[in-house]
C-alpha cells in the first residue's frame, strides 16, 4: 500500500542533526531537480523580493531567512519536521514498532522541495511555495509533474493499494496511471474542510496500525470500524475512487 500525504505549511525547526545529505534521500531519481532547488530557495530567499518570488507571506521573516541555510543547517525526519494538523493526528511518536515501521514504508509525502520523501527522510525545514516560479528552474508544478513519475511510477506495483491523501494542489504533480489507477482511492471529507487535514491524518494512523487492505472494498471496511465512510467508484477509467470519510465521536 502506498499512502500519498501533502507536506504541512507549519514546520518546526530540528535543534541539532546533521546538514541535508541529498544523496541520502528516497526516491534518488529527483536528486538534480532537488539540487537545483535547493540553490534557487537559498539564493532567492536572500534577496529584497523573496516573499513573492517564494509566493510566501512576508510576515515569515525567519522562514525566508533560514532557507539560506538549506544546505547548512540541521535536518530532522520528516516525521518531527512536518508538525501541522494532519501530522499531529497521525502522531508517529506514539504508535508502536510494527505501526512506525509500516508508516516508514508506506507513507509518502509529495513536497514542493523534495518531490517525494518517507517519513523517516531528513530533511530542513524550507519555505517555498509548490505553485511559484523559480528562477533557473521553472514553475515547480510544471517541473514536478515531469519528474515524479520516473520515482512513484516504480513505487508503486499493479494493482497495489494507493490511499490518496492529499490536498488538491498536491494532487496534481503525480497521479497513478493505467493498472496502478483502479486501485487509487482519494481520501475526501464532506462538509468540513477544516477538519479534512485532521480527519485524513487519524485515516493514515488507523491505517499504519494493521495489515494493508487489498483493494478499495475492503479499505471501506476497514476505515468503517472508526469512520462513517461512503465509496464511490470511478467514473470513466484512470480515475480515483472517491471515499468520503467522516470520523465517529
């Protein structure tokens, strides 16, 4: 099972920890486009216009100052560094061995930095903008799209279980593609937007917790012991399932 999260805005800063080691990264495909990134973020975040370049707000003084240090500066996992609302409901930290260790495995998190990490990756925290344009680089929607499918395309196998929870810009720099798309299911909650990052972080806990469900069906079963859940079936083929998930209590 592959289960697709966006990055969280909210990021906190590692203390102490190693400086980003590209190389050591999953997914070693994106590494050139990673590099050139890094070098963008970190030249562009020293100039006056940085903000707008980065397409950030230009209240976030010391994010923009700390992406000069990209190549410098500490690292954390992916798993302390991502600190929004749908990591706090995944909270990694309190599960057990078995649980981290699927999460590890099947977790991926679709970044405008790093492209595609797991949680164990070390990464810094960064401020950029997945929709923006960087000089030397391009739009990183466009430059994304090109280059995920050489890494997710191999991550996932046919008819392998993708549980997509992403939000809707994330969704569109990779998607899975002929037998990989009948069994892609998107992770939607109805009437709440507010409570769609939280409601699909406590899905990606519940899911880490057992064995991966085989298909869309029996991933509705399994989410229905703790959510209200309702499965609707593509609508022409290359498309995702639809399950609209609302927790219980």
């Amino acid at each position: 099972m592959l289960i697709l999260l966006p990055p969280s805005e909210g990021k906190t800063p590692p203390r102490r920890g190693r400086s980003l080691d590209l190389g050591a990264l999953s997914f070693p495909q994106l590494t050139p486009l990673r590099e050139a990134l890094v070098d963008a973020v970190a030249s562009v975040s020293g100039e006056p216009d940085a903000a707008t370049t980065l397409g950030v707000s230009p209240n976030l003084v010391a994010d923009i100052e700390r992406n000069t240090r990209l190549a410098t500066g500490p690292t954390g996992a992916a798993s302390d560094v991502y600190t929004g609302v749908l990591y706090q409901a995944l909270d990694l930290g309190s599960l057990d061995a078995a649980s981290k260790r699927r999460a590890q495995r099947w977790v991926v998190v679709v970044s405008a930095m790093f492209g595609a990490l797991h949680l164990g990756d070390r990464v810094p925290p960064y401020r950029v903008n997945v929709c923006t344009t960087l000089p030397g680089v391009g739009q990183l929607t466009t430059e994304w799209r090109r280059a995920l499918p050489a890494a997710l395309d191999a991550a996932v196998k046919p008819r392998e279980l993708v549980v997509d929870c992403r939000s809707s810009t994330y969704a569109g720099l990779w998607r899975p593609r002929d037998e990989r798309a009948e069994h892609w299911v998107h992770v939607t909650v109805p009437g709440a937007s507010h409570m769609a990052k939280h409601t699909r972080g406590l899905v990606t806990r519940e899911l880490v917790q057992a064995d991966a469900p085989r298909n869309p069906a029996a991933l509705a079963e399994r989410l229905s012991e703790r959510f209200d859940v309702e499965l609707t079936a593509p609508p022409r083929p290359g498309r995702p399932w639809q399950l609209a998930t609302t927790p219980r209590g």
